[in-house]
C-alpha cells in the first residue's frame, strides 16, 4: 500500500511539474535559492533541463550549485551554457574563479564575456560583491588599466548615471553628442528611451522601444522599461500584456509577477491580480508585502473570510507590524465585526500613534458598540492629525 501511495504521488508530482513553463521553473529556482534552499533548486532545475536544454536554465542551475558551495558542478553548469549559447557561462565562470580567488583565471574569463554578445558594463562589474577577493590583485588592477570600454558605452553609463541622480539636463547633453556620432546604436537609443521616460513622455519612449522590440522581441530590458511606459501612461492593460511577453520570454524575475498582478487590479481584474499574487506566494510564503496584496484582492472580490486568512498569517509572521494589524483591522471593520476592528487598530496604534485613519475608524467601531466617549476621544485624535471625516463625526455625537 505504501509503493503504490508513493507511486501516485510520484505521478501527481510529475504531472504538475510537467505543466510548469521555463519561466515557473526559474522563478521557483531562484526563489528557492534566495531562501536558502539551494539542493531543492538543483533538483527543480535538474528536471527543468529535461525539456529545456536552454542557456537560461543551465545559468540558474549554476548559480543554485554556486550557492550551495559546489563550484565544479556550477563550472561544468556554465561551460554547458557556453555549448549552446557563446559566451552566454564566462561572466559566471569569472565570479566563480573570483570566490576561489583564482585572479588570473577570473580575469582570463571576464575577457572573454566581454568580447561575447553577454558584455557586462563596467558599473555592474565594479559593484559585483563577487570580484571583492581579487580587487587588490595584480591582475585585476592590470586588466582595468587597459581601454575596455568604447567612447559610446562610457557615455551611456555617465547618462544612466545622471539620470539616477535626476539630473536629466546633463544626460540630454551627453545623448546629444553622442547621437550625430553613433547612429543607429541600439544601446544609444534605449538610453534615449530613459530620457524620455524620466521626462514624463512616455509616447516616445514606447515608440523607441517598439522599434527596438521589433529586432529583440524578448529583449528583458526592452520589455520591462516598456511596460513601465505603458502603465506611467495610463494604460495598464497594455503593461500587463507587456509583462506577460516577459514571462513568455521566460524571465526568472518573481517580481514580474507582482508587476502584472497590479496592472490586472487597475483593470478590475481581480481574480487574475489575486492569481498572480499567490503564485508568488508559492514562491515567497513569508513575503508580507505579497500577503497584505492578496488579502485585500480577496476583500475587493468579496471573499472577506479568505481575506482575513491571508491577513492572520502574515500578522502571524510579523506580529509587530503596524500595517499588518491595520489590514486585518479594515477586513473587520467592512463585516462590521466592530470588537475584533477595535482591539486591532488599538494594537496597530500601539505600534505606530500617527495614523488618522486607523483613529477614525477605531472611532466608529467603538460608537458602534456603543462606547461614545472612547469613540470622541478617538475621533479628537484623528481630528488631530488632519482627518477631516473626524471633524464630521466630532461635530455629530461629540458636542455637547
């Protein structure tokens, strides 16, 4: 009984992982990383391989190997990369000769990603922890001493530098010069969709992203500022189809997920918006952010007890959140379970005094219960801290 119980649930494991797209299987591997579980990534991972011999899954493997200490399989994992897509495992090969503290090595591999389609600027290379055992090596200083990088790429960093600095004047300046210089660039003119994009004309960023999107049509970069555009534009629906091309593409980014999931609320698709939400939640069932967001889409479809559920676990795992007793506090509050709402938002006001809202609302769930000088003393304090409403119910049942 025993073989056959474990048999089906074999078959029931399988049958589910089978369903699973190249973007669910590196998502889940890295989430499973970043909490620490780095065998259960390698075995998902293992299997993903089955059906997707792709440079991606073999990367996400590496680093799962890479976490869990096992360089030579993570070594083997990028090299196998490397076989299908060049140049795709030697930054990979360079972090991992980094933390063995093989400089020369380390070196030897970097070069060769950056003669590679996979070219890593030098801002991300800089501020790679990974490299930190051998930044005070020969060879490491002797390698930045040489001309890596072109006349075009060193502008394009000093403009995404100014315009993470707001500083949108002078990264205008640099794009100019360069662009009578270097027509045609596509890294030059995806620097030229940030300008837009930081000036607030999100048409013209999306038209530059379009035309680039035509030759990369899964080009993660290209997509993600894309979908920004369309959302900063008023036009959510547009975003979400944006980001669901970047799952299809197969992104490993789970914050994707919630990305699309907040288009899908805007559009008063609520089930989808929850649906997402809690396929994050399989990844991340700890995330507070992610379980306040799936409680109040349960609240917005109507489901309040579902909602209250998701608003006890995550008061359960961050008992001294403020925002964590306000959330189940309004689930309350809206089935007029008025002790429960007050004895929440006390704690919440416990926890964090200046918020009107929370006063208010306490208020009327003590006047609703019929404790009208703990509901004024309520409503002073809300009043007292800018809620107009208060004034309303101050004027009403506090008056004397």
């Amino acid at each position: 009984m025993k073989s056959i119980l474990f048999f089906i649930l074999l078959s029931l494991t399988a049958a589910g992982l089978q369903g699973q797209t190249k973007s669910d299987f590196l998502m889940k591997g890295r989430a499973l990383v970043e909490r620490g579980k780095p065998d259960q990534a390698i075995s998902l991972l293992s299997t993903a391989l089955e059906n997707y011999r792709e440079t991606d899954v073999y990367l996400g493997r590496a680093e799962a190997f890479a976490a869990g200490g096992d360089y030579s399989q993570a070594i083997n994992d990028y090299n196998s990369a490397n076989s299908v897509s060049p140049g795709s495992g030697e930054y990979g090969l360079a972090r991992i000769y980094a933390f063995k503290g093989d400089a020369a090595t380390a070196v030897y591999h970097l070069e060769l990603c950056l003669e590679s389609e996979y070219r890593r600027s030098e801002k991300e290379i800089m501020l790679d922890p990974s490299f930190s055992l051998v930044e005070n090596r020969p060879e490491w200083r002797q390698f930045w001493r040489r001309t890596i990088y072109s006349s075009v790429e060193k502008g394009i960093a000093e403009i995404e530098y100014n315009l993470t600095t707001g500083n949108i004047s002078d990264a205008k300046t640099v794009f100019t010069g360069l662009s009578g210089s270097y027509p045609g660039n596509d890294a030059l003119a995806y620097a030229g969709a940030l300008i837009s994009f930081s000036e607030k004309k999100y048409a013209e960023s999306q038209l530059t992203l379009a035309g680039l999107l035509a030759d990369e049509p899964d080009n993660e970069k290209y997509l993600r500022l894309l979908a920004l555009a369309q959302e900063a534009s008023g036009n959510p629906a547009g975003a979400s189809s944006t980001y669901t091309r970047l799952l299809a593409a197969g992104t490993a980014e789970p914050e994707v997920l919630l990305l699309r999931a907040e288009c899908f609320r805007k559009t008063g698709e609520t089930d989808r918006a929850l649906g997402d939400v809690e396929k994050f939640l399989d990844l991340y069932p700890d995330d507070k952010k992610a379980l306040s967001r799936a409680g109040r889409l349960s609240a917005a479809s109507g489901d309040n007890l579902k909602a209250l559920t998701y608003f006890s676990e995550n008061l359960r795992l961050h008992p001294n959140d403020a925002e964590c007793y306000v959330d189940r506090a309004n689930s309350y509050f809206v089935s007029k379970s008025w002790d429960f709402a007050m004895k929440d938002y006390s704690m919440a006001l416990d926890l964090q005094p200046e918020n009107p809202d929370a006063w208010l609302n306490k208020g009327i769930a003590q006047l609703s219960m019929g404790k009208k000088d703990d509901a004024c003393f309520d409503f002073r304090k809300a009043f007292g801290q800018g809620s107009k409403k208060a004034a309303e119910y101050l004027s009403k049942y506090c008056i004397r």
